[in-house]
C-alpha cells in the first residue's frame, strides 16, 4: 500500500520525493516509535514523558512523508460532481462496464454506481492483471462487456469505438463501443488450454472469435456440437448472486462476464454445477441442450467457518459466565 501510494499520488514540489529518502523516513520513524515504545513498556519513561516525545513524532510524520495529503482540505464533493457526461452514463440501460484511462477520478465506480474494469481497489488479481495488460484492448473491451469507454483523447485509433460525448473543457471524452460483448451468452465450441500464458497467447490471436468460442481451463465434460441457438436472460444480477434463465438448442457452455474467484457456487435447476474458469479469468458453466434456470452465488466456506467460530466463542463465554 504504502509504494502503491507513492506512484499513485507522486509528492509536489517541496516535499519528501525520493523513494530512497521515503524509505529512509520511514525506517526512522518506525525506529524512534519503537524505541519510545519499549521505554514506556519498561518503565524507563513515565508520567507525562512519553507523550512529549510522541508528539514531535506525529508532527514530523505528517509534516515530511505525508505533507500536502493528510491535512488537505476535502474536497470529494467537487471531484466526483456528476456531470452531464455522467448521467448519460448513468441513464443507459445495462448491464455493462465503463473503460477509462484517467479520464475520471479513481473510484468513480463506487460513488456514481458504474461498473468500471479496473474496480476500486489497488489489488488485482493476477490473472485479471494479466488479462487486461496482456490482450488488446479490443478484445478485452468485448469479453468484458464494456459498453462505453472514457478517455482523455478525443479520438482513438480503436475501430471498435466511436465518440458521442466531448467536454473538452475538462479533457474528457467519451466514446460507445459499436459492437458491445454481451454479459452472459453461450457458445458451442471450446478449447482446453490449462496453460494461461498460451490461453492469452491464443485469446489475442485475430482468428480466434470471443462471441462463438471459449477457452476452458479444465475438459468441461460436455461433447460441444460447433453450433446453435441460444437466448439468456438476466433475472437477478446483485454483487453476491446471479440468477439466470437459459434456453439453448444443443449442449453448450454458457459464459459469463464475471472475475472467477474461489467461493462462487452454481446450481443448473437446483443441481450443483461445476464452474470452469473461462478465457483465464472468466466464469462458464456447462449446459445440456434445453432450457435451465441457473443461479451463480457467493458463499465461500470461510464464512461458514467464521459463523462456526463465532458461535462456538459465544457459547464458551456464556458457559464461563455461568
């Protein structure tokens, strides 16, 4: 956290910035705190003594490393002030995600409810790292359903977008991908490649067609007859749950638009269902020909075991109470 808010936010002028004399600081404050720590464990310094040393401490801390952030006025009002661009946004139908390359303030997600691709968190996870810096940004753009993207160009050399909103005042620019990838769809040709270097490798590749097949991480048990006719329906889509109605003509899987992570569980009307990573970092589901009602939810065993523990503390408290 602390180097991915040095190259997030370098310093201004006049204050500390060299990583080298960051680092140095750093040490120093940890080494004078430690040691004004352990004199007041051992009783060397009492009274009002171990304040008094604390408080130049805090004061060079924020005065040297943390100069011009901490103690800056707030102004989260004005940054994320919803523009007209913004409420287009907002008044699109979806789902869909937003692209952007700096042409919005970080976290806009969270605060004007848009799903952007890059979330609001410094931590990615690998594969989804690698995906995105990995594969062109067209293809990357199609296989995760980004509808619209946000830059800082007014034009863009991608043929895959077009601009319908400028504030040039602001250095904003807003372009509609002509042809949008869908949420969840289902294809009827895969291949099984285990390997995520030569999945990316094969993803990017220009004879490969995101929208007629997927790359699998593991066989998906299912024999895929090349073709079909499929229609997806989004019942319910919260950030813990997805339900879903599909009708497909022959066996097939079904592919979803979401990050896959440990925890996710699927049923395929009521049955448990395995889910496959899918193009490395995404979700898919087999399906026999039919129609099916599949529900896509959250429930990691670490809950369940922290529910356990909990419980089990509780009741170790009240039986030592009594």
């Amino acid at each position: 956290a602390y180097w991915g808010a040095i190259y997030v936010a370098p310093p201004e002028a006049g204050q500390v910035n060299d990583l080298l004399e960051r680092s140095l600081i750093l040490v120093l404050l940890l080494g004078l705190s430690s040691a004004v720590l352990w004199l007041r464990l051992s009783e060397r310094l009492v009274g009002v003594w171990p304040m008094l040393l604390v408080i130049p401490l805090i004061v060079f801390d924020l005065f040297s490393l943390n100069a011009g952030r901490d103690l800056q006025r707030g102004r989260a009002r004005d940054r994320y002030a919803v523009t007209p661009l913004v409420r287009y946004l907002q008044e699109q139908s979806g789902p869909f995600r937003v692209w952007h390359d700096d042409g919005f303030p970080g976290n806009f997600g969270c605060v004007w409810e848009l799903e952007e691709t890059w979330g609001i968190s410094p931590l990615f996870l690998q594969r989804y790292y690698d995906f995105l810096r990995t594969l062109p940004d067209e293809r990357a753009r199609t296989l995760l359903n980004v509808a619209y993207a946000v830059t800082s160009a007014p034009q863009l050399a991608d043929a895959d977008l077009e601009p319908v909103y400028s504030h040039p005042g602001q250095g904003v620019y807003l372009h509609r991908v002509r042809e949008p990838g869908e949420a969840a769809y289902v294809v009827y040709t895969a291949e099984v490649q285990g390997d995520d270097s030569l999945a990316l490798e094969r993803l990017a590749s220009p004879d490969f067609a995101p929208r007629q097949s997927v790359i699998l991480s593991e066989d998906p048990g299912l024999t895929l007859p090349g073709d079909g006719q499929a229609s997806v329906q989004l019942v319910e889509r919260t950030p813990t749950k997805l339900s879903l109605e599909v009708e497909t003509s022959a066996d097939g899987i079904l592919v979803l638009s979401e990050v896959f992570y440990p925890g996710w569980r699927a049923t395929v009307d009521g049955h448990k269902t395995p889910i496959i990573r899918a193009d490395t970092t995404l979700r898919s589901i087999p399906l026999p020909a039919g129609n099916h009602q599949v529900e896509v939810a959250y429930r990691p065993w670490t809950v369940a075991a922290g529910l356990a523990l909990t419980t089990l503390t509780l009741l170790s408290v009240i039986v030592g109470v009594m």
